[in-house]
C-alpha cells in the first residue's frame, strides 16, 4: 500500500503543481468545462483510458458541460502519490 501524504506535501503539490485543485473532504478535486457535452464525454474517456493503465481511478461526475474529478487512494485512507500523478495527467487531457 502506497504511503500517505502529508499536508505539507499536498499543500506544496497543489501550490506548485496542481493550481486547479483543491483538497475536498479528503480528496482531490477539480471541475473542468467544456463547450458542449460531447466534449466533455471525450475528456472523460480520455482520463477513463490513463486511470485503467494506472489501475487508479478518479470518482468522476458528469452534469452537461461541467466534469468534476475526485481524486483519492480510497484502499490507502487519503491521498497519496498515486493521486497526484493522476491529477496531474488529468491536468494534461484537460489543457
């Protein structure tokens, strides 16, 4: 099981890495909108394609052109590397 992070470490990841995110209940979350909801359904399959070869997978919620991602090590208790990873190629499909 992957090692927790500390606050200090998520707060200097988010600061210097993540800018769009922020730590909810917990987890790691960031909403992205698209102009139409097929774009948004691309994204979605796009970050659905790097969280299956990651075998770490975000809770994703789709309302029309909004998309908001949910990043956490739910087996570990919080957040750990793995999540930063992964938001950080959500970050990429997303640009």
């Amino acid at each position: 099981m992957a090692d927790l992070l500390t606050d200090d470490q998520i707060d200097l990841a988010l600061r210097d890495h993540l800018p769009s995110w922020k730590v909810v209940d917990g987890e790691l979350v960031r909403s992205v909108t698209r102009d139409n909801f097929l774009d948004g359904i691309r994204l979605v399959a796009t970050v659905a394609q790097l969280a299956e070869s990651m075998n770490h997978h975000p809770d994703i919620d789709i309302r029309y052109t909004t998309i908001t991602f949910r990043v956490s090590s739910h087996e570990a208790g919080g957040l750990t590397e793995d999540d930063l990873v992964l938001a950080r190629h959500i970050d990429t499909a997303a640009a």
